[in-house]
C-alpha cells in the first residue's frame, strides 16, 4: 500500500498504517528567522557609514544632494539615501610627459611640444599638483572632471608659452610661465565649475627636441651664467674697493680743507702783522726800517756763507771759523754797525 501524505496536516501515513507526523512547520520558522537576520544585519549595515580625515562624503537621496560630510561617524537611511566619498587630498600628474612602470618619465610628443613667440619648438613639461575643491560639482558637473583638468592645462600653457622666446623659456622666464598658467587654469576652472582647484605647477624640462640643438641652448645657458658669475664678481669687487676709495676720497678733502683754513689763517696774520707794522712805520719810519732791517739779517745771516773784502784782497777769508766767537764779540760788531748806520743816518738827515 502507498504512502499518503496530508501536506496540511504534516501527517503521513506508511504501508504498514502506521501515522508519522513531520514538523515542517519548523524549518519554515527557522528559514524566516534566517532571512530576518539577513536583512535586519542589511538594513544596520547601510543605516551608518564613516568618513576618513582625507575624505568628504556627499549624500544623496533619489537623486538629490541633502548634505557634505566631512570626517566623522554618520547615520542616513538605509536603502534610500546614498553615499559617496570623495578623496580631499591633493593629487599629481604630468603634462607633457607619462610615466612608465620603472618610474622614467617618457616624453609625450603630441601634448609635450609647443611653439614660442619666435616660431620655435620647445620640448617642455610640467608637473601638476591639484585637489578637489567642491566634492558635488566634483561627482555632478562632469563625467570625468581629471580629463578637463588636463584639457585646461594644456590650453593654458600652450598660450602662455606663445607669449616667451624659446630663450626665455628655457632660461628666465620659467618662473613668470608657472605663475600665468597657474592663474590662467585657476580662471578657467572656475568657470567650467568641475570641483578641481590647482594647488601647484612647476616646470620639469624645457628643452629643444633635437640633440644638436638641445648642446646649442646648453652652451648659451652655460655663457648666461658665466656673464652672470662675472657680473656679480664686479659687483663684490665693487662693494669691497668703493668704501675705501670714498674713505681716502674724503681724507684728501678733510686735508685740502685743513690746509686751506691753515693758509688763510697765515694770510690773515701776516696781513695783520702788516697793517700793525704799517701804522708803527707812519709814526716812527726810521726806527721801523731799523727794526725791519735786524729781523731780515736775523733770518738770513745764520744759513749764509759770509765773506769780508775790500775789492782789492786777492786772499778771501770766510767766516766759518768765527761762528762760536763769544758773544761779547758778535754783539760788539753788531752794535759798532748799528752806531755806523746810526751816524750815517744822522747825516743824512
């Protein structure tokens, strides 16, 4: 005899007639606990997320932003509000050249080489470094905003570059380049409105793109920096000899005008003996001539080689040997002289 099974009431009965009853009302109670578990675990799991330091967290609900979050613990509603997180750090890229696998930097003709004002090719890269700025129009504004980012990097440095000779480009004018493609990227940026802001550019390498003129321009470098090292020598030369050039230029000034203070106060005090002399001649004219007359001898006699004659005495004898004659002597002859010129006077007058 068959089995018969009653589903309803779990009960089956054998061959034999014998009832069996099977709780399969068990397992279903076991399986719906299970699935409860699952999506209670589900629906925990999506009702809270985190946010790192180096992140931002842009929520979302049916397509609608609701808020930014930045780090920190944070709770929405599971299965309807979205999550997602945007790195805030800032990020690097070349322009003009890729990297490969071994960490060389290959050089990307069709983006690297651009043309100058003077109608020359420069082989020319930069290093770019940028971060999100705004984590919506980052996520929102465009499919793929790093793409646009390295659009307006290169239309920024080709026109800039256009500007400069490829002299300047490659030797002063580096500095200039990176600041106007920085502040001409920054203006574009912010009017495509992609989340990106650039933090730095620098320039990596400009140089020709063919060997022989890439030794050319590193032979005019290498004379700019002599002509330059040359420059500055004169320079320190200068500063080290003019200080001591203006010290003796105002010494021999400082001694011209104390000699000339010197001259003019010897001028004023002979003038001034002159006039005394003068007014004691007008009064006294024969005693002043006297006087005047002693004071002349008196300075010239001591350096003179005195010889006495008569116009007829074939010996000469001189009067060296009278110098350290006593006194008494020489004031003897002086006074006999003045008595001589003073009766000679006298008969005159």
């Amino acid at each position: 005899m068959a089995d018969k099974r009653d589903d309803d009431a779990d009960i089956v009965i054998d061959k034999k007639g014998k009832i069996e009853k099977h709780p399969n009302n068990i397992y279903i109670t076991i399986a719906k606990i299970v699935i409860a578990v699952v999506i209670l675990f589900f629906v925990i799991n999506d009702s809270y997320y985190y946010v790192n330091e180096q992140e931002n967290a842009v929520v979302t609900m049916f397509g609608k932003v609701m808020r930014t979050d930045t780090a920190g613990l944070y709770f929405k509603i599971p299965f309807i509000q979205q999550v997602e997180k945007v790195d805030m750090t800032t990020h690097g890229t070349g322009v003009g050249y890729s990297i490969a696998g071994e960490g060389q930097n290959i050089t990307d003709e069709t983006n690297g080489i651009m043309i100058t004002s003077d109608f020359n090719l420069l082989n020319i890269d930069f290093y770019l470094e940028y971060k999100v700025s705004d984590p919506v129009a980052y996520l929102y504004n465009s499919n793929n905003p790093e793409e646009i980012l390295k659009d307006i990097a290169l239309s920024s440095i080709r026109t800039i570059v256009s500007n400069y000779t490829v002299d300047e480009a490659m030797t002063t004018g580096k500095g200039q380049i990176q600041a106007e493609v920085k502040e001409a990227m920054i203006s574009e940026l912010s009017n495509h409105n992609i989340g990106l802001t650039v933090i730095n550019i620098t320039v990596q390498d400009s140089e020709p793109p063919t060997d022989e003129i890439i030794a050319a321009f590193k032979s005019v470098e290498t004379a700019k920096q002599g002509a330059d090292t040359a420059k500055n020598n004169a320079l320190k030369y200068q500063n080290q000899e003019l200080p001591e050039a203006t010290a003796k230029a105002d010494k021999i000034i400082k001694d011209a005008e104390g000699k000339k203070e010197a001259r003019i106060a010897e001028a004023e005090g002979q003038a001034s003996r002159f006039e005394q002399i003068y007014e004691q001649y007008k009064q006294y004219p024969l005693i002043t001539k006297k006087r005047m007359f002693y004071e002349t001898m008196e300075d010239l006699l001591p350096g003179m080689k005195i010889i006495i004659t008569d116009g007829d005495t074939q010996t000469m004898y001189p009067l060296d040997s009278f110098v350290n004659i006593s006194g008494y002597t020489t004031g003897t002859t002086v006074q006999s002289e003045g008595s001589k010129e003073g009766s000679g006077n006298e008969e005159d007058n």
